[in-house]
C-alpha cells in the first residue's frame, strides 16, 4: 500500500515512536478461501448431456417460474448453462416444468 499523508505536516517525523499503528494479528488474511469462484457442477460431474427429464436437476436452476438462473450465480459454465437452457425449455414443453406466464 503508498501511504501518502499531505496533511499531517506538523507531525512529520517529529515522534518516532507512534508510528502508524498497526497492531499485529494479521486480521484479514489475504489468502483465504475465496468462496467466490464456484465451479460448474456439470463439469465437475462431466455431464456432457443434460436430460430434460432430469426435472429435479433443473429446478435447481430455475428459481422463479421461467427463469433461468444466470450462469454467474450459479457457476455453471457457458456451455452447460446453455445445454441447461435448452433442456429447460424442451421440460417445458412437455410440462415438466411450469411454463412462464409471459412467453
Ligand atoms: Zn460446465
């Protein structure tokens, strides 16, 4: 980090002593686990094709009625969230899944 301090003239070097205070303890470590980056589960799983007919599966990914959650929250990849888009859709028509009131 630069620390640039332009207001504090009058204390300039005059205690050296009281430094900046940091304490120890290291809070914040900037190495933990980053939670962020979820990994696409069909890829995980190496699902190459995914079955309309696994409605369980795909409800996961819808959470309102016709929606499709969008692939940055659930990690999934672009290619599997678009396989999981048209296997959402062909669920749909066969009712499988609640069709949106809007389409
Ligand atoms: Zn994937």
């Amino acid at each position: 980090m630069v620390e640039r301090q332009e207001r504090s003239h009058t204390e300039h070097k005059s205690r050296p002593g009281t430094g900046p205070r940091r304490e120890g303890g290291g809070g914040g470590g900037p190495r933990r686990q980053a939670r962020r980056r979820k990994v696409c589960k069909f890829c995980v799983e190496r699902i190459d094709y995914i079955d309309y007919k696994e409605y369980r599966l795909l409800f996961q990914f819808i959470p309102d009625r016709g929606k499709i959650l969008p692939a940055r929250i659930s990690g999934v990849c672009y290619p599997h969230q678009r396989l999981l888009k048209s296997a959402i859709q062909r669920a749909r028509n066969i009712a499988l899944l609640p069709f949106s009131a809007d389409m």
